[in-house]
C-alpha cells in the first residue's frame, strides 16, 4: 500500500479539512457578483457552518486515530 494501514484515515483527514476550510472560506468570503441568474449572493450560513463542523470531527476524529496509532 501506498499509505500503509492507514490510507483511511489519511482520506478522512484530507477530505474533513478541507470541508471545515472550503466552508469557512464560503462564509467568509462570498463571491463579487452572481455569475449566473439563479446564483446565490452568498452562501447559506446555517448550512456551511453544520458542514464545517461536520468535516471538523471528521479531521480531529482522523487526527486521534493516526496519533493512537
């Protein structure tokens, strides 16, 4: 294997922080102008920020399990 025994947990972690960052970013800084007709302004706060939590726990859960060994 590429990763050893812990590919798993190496997917989680990258796919967790970067829906707690991609989200947060979401939030933070919205787009300049629409680019199409149906487009959000900005993205829906209560939404991205239960996503954002989600990927949080997956990262610190994928986190403890590589530090445990």
């Amino acid at each position: 294997m590429v990763l050893g025994d812990d590919l798993l947990a190496w997917l989680v972690l990258a796919l967790g922080g970067a829906l707690f960052v991609g989200n947060l970013a979401a939030i933070a800084r919205p787009p300049d102008a629409p680019r199409d007709e149906g487009a959000l302004e900005r993205a829906p706060v209560t939404r991205s920020l239960a996503m954002a939590a989600i990927g949080l726990v997956a990262a610190v859960w994928a986190l403890a399990s590589l530090i445990a060994g």
